[in-house]
C-alpha cells in the first residue's frame, strides 16, 4: 500500500513538472516575436548611439511602433533613445528612426508626474511611458477619471500637452 502511494506521488509530481515546462516553452514562444523586437531595437541603438548600458526599454504604440531604451552613455550620463519600427518587427530604414536625448535635456519621469498631478487632480490607475506622438519624443500617460479611461501625450523637452485628451469608449 506504501509503494503504491510513492508511485502515484512521483506520478503527480513528474506530470506537475511537465505541466510547468510546457508552460514555460508556451511562454516563451507567444513572446519570442517580442522579445527579438527589443533586442533588435537594442542593437540598433548601441550601434548608432552613444548607448553603452541599457537600464530600461518600453515599447510604445501609437501612430506608430517606437522603443524607448533608457540607458547610460560612455560619460555615464543618463540618455534616452528612440527606435522606430516597421509593420514586420525590424528597425526603419532611414535618418530619424533612431533618436537619442540626454536625460537632462527633458522632463524625468518624476517631474512629468509632478505636472500631470497638478493638472489632472482626480487622477486614477495611471500608467506612464515614453514613446512618440505625431513626430515628437512624448510621455504617454494612460489614465483613469471618474468613470473614463484616457490617454494624453506630453511633449519630452518641456512637459507641454501636444496631444488629447483622447477618452476611450466605457463598457
């Protein structure tokens, strides 16, 4: 009876663990595509920026698909820098689809939700990313009023409203 409880326990446990590998593969071949995006966007940055450490990347989508990937230059300054993306996943061709900023020449993410705090008072469930709007380096804030969902656009080198409020049907 002993014996036919180990069987039955390292049955369970050896399916639990296949259930958890298949799992994890699932996962990450729904997130290759993602994933090879970023790290081409990455490259691209480092090859044409000064980009020597990467800290952070965001992918944003609006008129079109941009990565933001936060970094430190070879000084060890903080910079930004703006990859633009083709429809099929691969960097634009072309002069502009890479666009790095110091830091310090725009509005941090602290100082930007300082603004949006004093604007917005009844602020709920906000999310805040870098990105592009119309042409221009933008904070993209997502957010909750009252009963409405929206997205509003700010300009990166002066915090100014370039874009919105653009309010999402309810449910």
């Amino acid at each position: 009876m002993l014996k036919n409880k180990k069987k039955w326990i390292l049955l369970a446990a050896l399916v639990l663990m296949l259930i958890v590998f298949g799992l994890y593969r699932y996962y990450i071949y729904v997130t290759q595509d993602i994933r090879a995006e970023e790290t081409a966007a990455i490259l691209k940055a480092k090859q044409v920026t000064g980009l020597v450490k990467v800290t952070d990347t965001q992918k944003s989508v609006w008129d079109s698909i941009c990565w933001t990937i936060e970094g430190l230059d070879k000084d060890n300054r903080p910079i930004l820098v703006w990859v633009q993306m083709d429809g099929n996943g691969k960097v634009k061709a072309g002069e502009g689809a890479v666009h790095e900023e110091l830091l310090a020449n725009g509005l941090s993410e602290n100082q930007i939700k300082q603004k949006i705090e004093q604007e917005i008072p009844d602020l709920d469930k906000t999310r805040l990313t870098l990105g592009m709007y119309s042409g221009e380096y933008a904070w993209q804030l997502f957010y909750r009023s009252k009963d409405h969902y929206y997205y509003q656009f700010y300009r990166f080198s002066d915090g100014q409203s370039i874009g919105g409020p653009f309010t999402l049907p309810n449910r």
